[in-house]
C-alpha cells in the first residue's frame, strides 16, 4: 500500500480510537435520528476523533483514484470481448432508505424489474415484522 492509503488507516484508526475514549470518559453521547445513528460530542477527544476521520475520509479520497488509474487495462478481460462497432452496459441498482426504495437504472426494461423486485422484497419485509 502507498503511504497515503496506510497514512488514511492510520487517521481512521486514530478516530475511532479517541472516539471510544471519548465515550468512555462521557465527552461523546450516542443517539438515533430517525434510523441513523447520530454522535453528539464536546470535548477534546470527540473533537479529535471527527477530525481525524474526517481527514481520513479525505485523503482516502485522494488516494483511491490514484489506484484506479494505475490499472493496467490490457489484462482486463473486457477487452477481449469488445468487438468493432457500438457497445452499451445495462446496469441497475436499489438502495432502501428506510422503507422507501430509490431505483436507479440505465434504461426502462431494467427499472420496471427492480420496481416489481424491490416492491416484493418490501413486502417480504413487512410479512415478516408482523
């Protein structure tokens, strides 16, 4: 790993770190908001545990890139698939917020199924809560 994926970790670890002992010593209190969790702190060790994963998100975010473009795209089996002339990916995803299904998709045919897929599973859910 490059020093600043290892330098990221290390920020993250810190965080969590000083976060736990901000707990423990009473600084930090813990809550929900609705279904997300919510941290409420005052105190130098709360304070030191969101910055530092805060600047670890950060340069998390400045590393990864840079692992992305050192790929070396010959070795990759898409290549070798892709033929001359006009090539398209259809691709689809669901992400639950709550009960509320948000639908994401390249075009209609594959909307229309993750609707009718994400529709069952929320009443799959609901079945089984009851």
């Amino acid at each position: 790993m490059k020093k600043l994926g290892m330098f990221s970790l290390l920020l993250f670890f810190i965080g969590v770190a000083s976060l736990f002992v901000g707990f423990i010593s009473g600084e930090l209190e813990s809550g929900l908001f609705l279904i997300f969790p919510i941290l409420i702190g005052s105190g130098p060790f709360a304070f030191l545990g969101f910055v530092c994963i805060f600047l670890s998100i950060m340069s998390a975010l400045l590393f990864f890139p840079n692992r992305i473009n050192n790929v070396n795209y010959e070795d990759l089996e898409i290549n070798n698939t892709i033929k001359e002339g006009k090539t398209s990916i259809k691709a689809g995803g669901i992400a639950f917020i709550g009960p509320i299904p948000i639908v994401l998709a390249s075009n209609w045919k594959i909307t229309i199924f993750l609707l009718i897929v994400s529709t069952i599973f929320l009443l799959m859910l609901f079945l089984i809560r009851v």
